[in-house]
C-alpha cells in the first residue's frame, strides 16, 4: 500500500519538526528518519525535502548553520526555534483532533480482514 503524494505533503512538517525537537540535524539525516516509520511506502525526496526545509527556515520554525561533517566536508545544520516548538504543538493538536475524528467515523467498520482498527 503506497501513501497518497498529498498525505505525504501534508505530515511532512510536523514529521520535520518533531525530528529536529529531538536533536538538531542536517538535511540528508532528517530525510533519512522521516523516510523510517513508513518504510518505503511513501515518497519524500530531496527534491521536496529541500524546498520544505528552505519553507520551515522562511517561517521561522528552524534555522539553519554551517558545520563540518565527520569527512571535514561544509554541512548546513537544522535546529528548531521557539517559533517552531509553537507550530509543532499546534500541529500535533491538529493531527490528534483529525486522528480522533477518523476513528470516530470509521468505528469498528469491517474492511475484509485487511485492515484492523480494534
């Protein structure tokens, strides 16, 4: 079962910034754990990661410094700001609210054995 691209967008923020609440992180290594929990069933490449990570910097949810890698090669840094502790409070607020609403909806309905909501 693949993720739909627009579920994806959608948790990618909140996935970043809990992330980089945890310890701060560089680009390919945030990438990296947001890709863990859905094991190849979702799609989030450089390509979007990036943009998203220039975005959280625009808002002020993060902020970015110049380090060096373990090989002495420039690294750009990630931290989470206090602005953005903010926002992933709220989204985390936002996510339980909708998680909460879909379980309400969907009950106990039977989808063939293949998926348990018990």
């Amino acid at each position: 079962m693949d993720i739909p691209k627009d579920l994806v967008a959608a948790s990618a923020a909140p996935m970043v910034l809990s992330i980089l609440a945890e310890s701060d992180s560089y680009g390919y290594a945030i990438l990296g754990r947001v890709r863990e929990p859905v094991r190849g069933r979702a799609r989030l490449d450089g390509g979007a990661a990036l943009p998203l990570l220039h975005r959280l910097e625009r808002q002020g949810h993060i902020e970015a410094t110049w380090g060096s890698s373990e090989t002495g090669r420039r690294r750009k840094y990630y931290a989470l700001t206090g602005e953005g502790r903010e926002a992933l409070a709220t989204h985390v607020s936002q996510w339980r609210t909708v998680a909460a609403a879909l379980e309400s909806a969907w009950g106990r309905m039977d989808f063939g054995g293949q998926v348990s909501l018990a």
